[in-house]
C-alpha cells in the first residue's frame, strides 16, 4: 500500500483497488477486495451495507487507523478527523477544552484555540454549554460536542491550504429517532456552511438518502463497491425503494 498527499486541486479521498485481509492462512478472512472509491472535496458521501461488509474497516483505512493489505490511498488531508458512535469526550475537560484538545495537540496558542472553540460550540448551537462536562449533557449533546472537536481536528489541514475530511461511523446509532433526526438535520447544516468532505458509514438506507450527495453502496463480505446513487436525481422516495431492493439483493445473494 502507498500513501500520498495530493495537492487541493485533486480529489479528497481515493481509493484504488484498496483489499484487507485479516488473520493468515486457513483462518485469513477476507474483509476487502478492489475497493474503487473517490471522493471530492467538500463532497458528502454515504457508505452503506450490511453489518459485517467492511464499511468500519474502510473508514479506518481512510482515517489511517488500519493499513491495507494492498491497494493504494491518496489524501489531500494528513489529519482527517473521525467521529464514531460514542462520543469519547474525556469525561474530566469540559466541553470547551473538549473542543479544544485537537487544537492544543495541533500547536494552537491558548486564546486563539479557546476563540476557536467558542466559535465551533456555536456552530453546533450549544453556546453556553461550552463550561459544562460530558456527564451533564445529554447523549445528542455530547454527540454535538464531538462533532464540534472532530470539526476543530480539520483546522490545521484548512490552514495548509487543503481541503477538511470527517470520517463518521454511524455517529447516531445510539440516539434516540427524535434526537437522531435533529441531528441529521444540524450535520447537513454544519456540512452546507464547512464544506468539509464527509465520508458517512450507515446501514440506514433513509439516513444514507436524507444526508448524502452520493450513496456507496458495498456487497456483502468481502466488500466491494457494487453500485452508486446521486440523490439529487429522481424522486427521494422511489430511490429509498430502490437502493432498499438492492441492499436486500446484497444480503440475500451473500446469505445464500
């Protein structure tokens, strides 16, 4: 596997021919085989499979959490930022130094890192929340604070001229429907007024319709990219049918 930096002109994220295997011998087990993807920047893209395609192994290829077997990826961001399902705030720093945690590790001076932070808390509409601590929030709240400090871990590739990348492992699994949609609804906004590059991993087909430009879709282990949507065509219900007919095929077809 090779790993560049790609200039800004060039796409956020690809992917070429990206395959995992884990274990050795008799006991290897396939996750990945030829993964294509790219994605631009400031593009919204949504992976989404079944449980156990590879999607999670692919972010974390991606975020430079887990190397590939083989393939080849190109960045235009060395920090891309990863949010999972849990928050993972450090329960003893309020929410503020939450937030503010990427960018003292980054080498930011206190006022402005504390500038900044106050600034990404109000982009995710908790001003005024930024002195209480993780335990005082509620779950959306915190999911909201992690947002905000995967946002600030951006920042410094923004500074060097490339372009922001968030890596989402189905951040809202864990919500409650009401909360999950309103938080929905606030990551479109973020993302509409960031342009960050966003690379989302569901197995919700509406969630994958609702927030993505583009829909990914993976086969069933090992995973590969077996077909693509834009959401902006055709009508949002009849492709919620139709990408839900092609998830079941994939899931049908790997079970027999």
């Amino acid at each position: 596997m090779t790993a560049t930096l790609a200039t800004a002109k060039n796409a956020a994220v690809t992917l070429s021919g990206v395959r995992k295997v884990f274990g050795h011998g008799t006991s290897a087990v396939l996750a990945l085989d030829g993964v294509d993807l790219q994605v631009e920047p400031g593009e919204f893209v949504c992976l989404l499979g079944a449980s156990g395609c590879g999607k999670s192994t692919l972010l974390n290829i991606v975020a430079g959490l887990d190397a590939p077997t083989s393939g080849d990826l190109e960045l235009t961001t060395s920090r891309p930022a990863v949010m999972f399902q849990e928050a993972a705030l450090m329960p003893w720093l309020t929410a503020e130094r939450n937030v503010e945690l990427p960018l003292r590790l980054a080498g930011v001076k206190r006022g402005e890192r504390k500038e900044k932070a106050g600034e990404l808390l109000s982009l995710v509409r908790l001003v005024g929340a930024g002195h209480k601590r993780p335990h005082e929030l509620s779950g959306g709240m915190r999911q909201r604070v992690a947002l905000a400090r995967a946002l600030a871990s951006t920042l410094g590739s923004a500074k060097e001229g490339t372009p922001g990348l968030l890596l989402m492992d189905e951040p809202f699994a864990a919500l409650d429907a009401i909360t999950r949609d309103v938080l929905q609804a606030e990551l479109v906004r973020v993302w509409r007024e960031t342009q960050t590059a966003i690379v989302f991993v569901t197995h919700d087909v509406r969630e994958a319709v609702r927030l993505g430009q583009r829909v990914v879709l993976l086969s069933s282990r090992p995973g590969r990219v077996v077909r693509e949507w834009n959401t902006a065509e055709g009508d949002e219900v009849a492709l919620i049918d139709e990408i839900t007919t092609h998830l079941r095929e994939v899931i049908s077809g790997h079970a027999a």
